[in-house]
C-alpha cells in the first residue's frame, strides 16, 4: 500500500525530490565551499619549512667547500703575480726587495716603470696583507698568506699558502 499525498504524490518520491534539493542547497552554501577548498593545516605547513630548512642547511654545508677552495686559488693566483713582478724587479735592480721595502716598493713609481711593477698592493682573500720575506727559507725570498685563521701553520682553510707551496718558487740567482 502506498500513501499519497493530497498532490498525489509517493511519499518515497517526495523524499526523493526532497533530498535532491537539500544536496543542492548544501552544495551552493559558502561553508560547503569552504570546506572543498580547505587551505593548508599549520601541520602541512610546519613539515613543509623542516624540509627547506633542511635543504638549505645542505646546500650551505657543500658550497662552503667551494668558496673555500676558490679563495684559496685567489691567493695561489695573486701570489704568482707577485712572483714576477719580483723577478721583473730583480731583472732591473739586480737584488729582491728587502724586508723593510717590502711588497709596497712594486706598486711604487720609478723612472723604469711610471706606474709601478704593479699597480697596487693585494690584500689576501680574507683581508689581510701578504708577508714577505727576504731571504726566504730556501729561496731568496717568500711570499706568505697564512689562510682564514692568519696564523703560521693550519690546515684545510686555515692552511698557508706561500710561493714555495705553488711550485715555481723564486729563481735562486
């Protein structure tokens, strides 16, 4: 038996027409919107910046090697420049610089050269100023930089760099 009501309608497919509609109503309200297109919980987020932060802490540690290892090559390069602007200084005054003259005596004019062996005096990589000394320790003379810590000795970044450790060294005349 099935009850009708005053339209003649089912009562199952009034129910039917009924549910249709409120799953349309639901669908259109701004709460169930909302609810499709949830943002990001705090969690998701968190996990997110753990991971970057990790990341970052990775690449920092390997590129530190490398700008490392090119501040090194720095000093090896300018170091050989001031090995031969002491050979072209020695060419023309027959002696090396002395200790008290210096590295200075190269960027300094003369009637041979107006505007200096070199044209300035570098500072290290890491803002110090090269030692020189004259005689050197097997040399006539040594051309130092003592590394990121400045101090005699070390390794790794801390290590000296001198004109004997390139290779060539000074000519003994």
């Amino acid at each position: 038996m099935c009850f009708r009501n005053l339209n003649g309608v089912s009562w199952s497919e009034e129910r039917k027409a009924y549910e249709s509609v409120v799953i349309i109503t639901k669908r259109s309200t701004p709460t169930a919107r909302a609810a499709r297109f949830r943002g990001f919980t705090l969690v998701e987020l968190m996990v997110v910046l753990v991971i970057l932060a990790m990341l970052s802490g990775v690449v920092t540690l390997s590129i530190r090697g490398y700008l490392l290892k090119s501040k090194q090559n720095v000093a090896k390069v300018e170091i050989s420049k001031m090995m031969q602007a002491l050979d072209t200084f020695y060419s023309n005054f027959d002696r090396y610089p002395t200790n008290e003259e210096g590295l200075v005596i190269l960027a300094a004019r003369t009637e041979e050269f107006p505007e200096g062996i070199l044209s300035f005096v570098p500072k290290d990589p890491w803002k110090h100023a090269y030692e020189y000394r004259s005689p050197g320790a097997t040399e006539p003379y040594e051309v130092v930089c003592f590394g990121a810590d400045h101090r005699d000795g070390g390794d790794g970044g801390d290590r000296d760099i001198t004109s004997m450790s390139i290779g060539r060294g000074a000519k003994a005349q």
